[in-house]
C-alpha cells in the first residue's frame, strides 16, 4: 500500500495526491458500476469523456480524507488552476485531460507493476487462498480498469487507518514509521515485533522519516509527537518506534481482519479483470 501510494503521489505535494485521488475514484463511479463502458474506457488507450464523469463536492471529499473543508477547497481551487481539475456548480471533476498524459500512463503501469509484485509475494508464502487463484484463459487486463480497483483498495485501507489515528498525514507518518522499524528485520523476527514493537523495531530519526515522505521535518515531529501521545509510537534515544497504546489490540484486530477482506475484494476484482491469470502465467 505504501508503495502505491507513493506511485500516486509522483511529483505532488501529499495531500493534493490524496484529494485528486479521492475526487478521481467517485468521478469514475458511473463508468465503474456500468460494464459495458468498462470495456470500452477500462483499458490504457481511452479515458471516460467528461461528461461521464461524477462530480463530487468538495464536502464530500474532506469528510471521505477526514480533512477541514476549508484546507481542501483551497487546495482544489489551486490544482484547479493548475490544470488538474475542474470546479464546477455540480462539483469537482478530474477531467480526461488530466488522465491521459504520458505520464499518467507511466504511473498506472507502474502501480500496475507493484501490484504485479505483490501478488507474487503473497503466492510465494501462501498466503493467496486458492479461490483467489487466476482463472484459466483469462486475457490482458484493462490497465485503467485495475487501477481503478486499485484505488478503491488504498482508499479503503487509508480510511481504516485514519479511523485509528484520526488524521490523514498521521496515519501516513505512522505507516511509514512502521515500515522504517521492520524493514531490516527478517522474516522470522516478525511475529516478535507484532508483539511487542517498541522493543523489537529499529528505531528511525525523524530526518530520515521526512525524507522518504518528502516533507519537512516539522511536520514529521509535530504528528510523532501526537502519535506518542496517543500511544502509537515511542522517542527511544536511538530515535522513533512504533508501538500500541493498552486499548488498542481489539481496534488492531478489528482493522487487520478489515484489510483482509479488503484485500480478498482487490484480488476478487483483478481476478475477474483478468490481472492474475497474467501474472499466474510470469511466474
């Protein structure tokens, strides 16, 4: 997940990523519950006309990312300028324009290829039960289409995240905290980190946690700060760990048991687009 949004993210500032993202995924709510214009606009060649595409206000957008209203209008009416959306009476709308640059199709392959990479780790350690399997004979997947589904997984996973925290940039500082504390342990030592992290984590500095979120170390401290006082991390004299408040393995439970079957829905979804009998067939 965590990569992924990166891709997303690209070259734009955090939250503006986030907006863009969440305005984009119920502009495409029409195409995406309509079958037959999935064929034709699921696919990298062609985007859905505009005049497809869903608006969504800008409450509805900060309500969806637990943002003030006023942060996201301002920042709407400046990606709008920007070109990369469309303020209208009905809403915000992320226009085809803006979907069908060279770049925007670099990303979508590449989230398409991390997805790609997931899926075989997750066959590699058993962890794909066998009705997640790819069918047989399954064609090319629509590129569009699998990112689409793959947006709806991130979103869902954020929200779930946000629940937890209760912020948007401190859920993403917290999962990136985590990801910095794990990422030399080996495989073995995981389940001794999942039960007690704080003293199992390599400890990360806040510099080098602003510099792979690319934000300034301010705005890192000020959220480690918070997440401390909720609990979920610790300052050790090495640097930051993250960790559990007392209350918090039922809610933990609860959100893995959700990222599960949230997962179980992606895979649900690449399957029948044809993305894992591909991916199957590379292996």
């Amino acid at each position: 997940m965590r990569d992924t949004i990166e891709i997303t993210r690209g070259d734009h500032d955090l939250l503006d990523a986030w907006i863009l993202t969440a305005a984009l995924d119920a502009n495409m709510a029409t195409v995406m519950r309509d079958p037959a214009l999935m064929v034709v606009y699921g696919g990298a060649a062609e985007s859905a006309p505009d005049d497809l595409r869903r608006p969504v206000s800008v409450n509805a957008v900060a309500q969806s990312l637990v943002l003030p209203f006023e942060t996201v209008r301002r920042r709407v009416l400046r990606l709008a300028r920007e070109g990369l959306c469309v303020v209208g009476p009905q809403g915000v709308v992320v226009p085809n324009g803006a979907v069908t640059t060279d770049a925007y199709r670099v990303q979508m392959q590449a989230r398409s290829d991390r997805a790609r990479r997931f899926h075989h780790d997750l066959k590699a350690i058993g962890a794909l039960a066998t009705d997640e399997s790819a069918p047989a004979g399954a064609g090319p997947p629509p590129l569009r289409a699998l990112n689409w589904a793959l947006s709806e997984y991130v979103l869902r996973a954020c929200n779930d995240l946000i629940a937890l925290t209760g912020a948007l940039i401190a859920s993403r500082v917290l999962l990136e905290l985590v990801v910095a504390n794990i990422e030399a342990l080996a495989a073995e030592d995981l389940p001794a980190w999942a039960r007690d992290p704080a003293a199992t984590g390599q400890a990360a500095r806040t510099a080098g946690l602003a510099r792979s979120l690319r934000v300034p170390a301010e705005t890192v401290r000020r959220h480690l700060n918070g997440l401390e006082a909720q609990g979920f991390c610790l300052r050790r004299a090495d640097g930051w760990v993250a960790a559990a408040p007392p209350d918090a393995p039922p809610r933990l439970v609860a959100m893995a048991q959700a990222n599960h079957a949230n997962l179980k829905r992606l895979f649900t979804r690449l399957r029948q687009l044809g993305a894992l009998a591909v991916w199957e067939a590379e292996a």
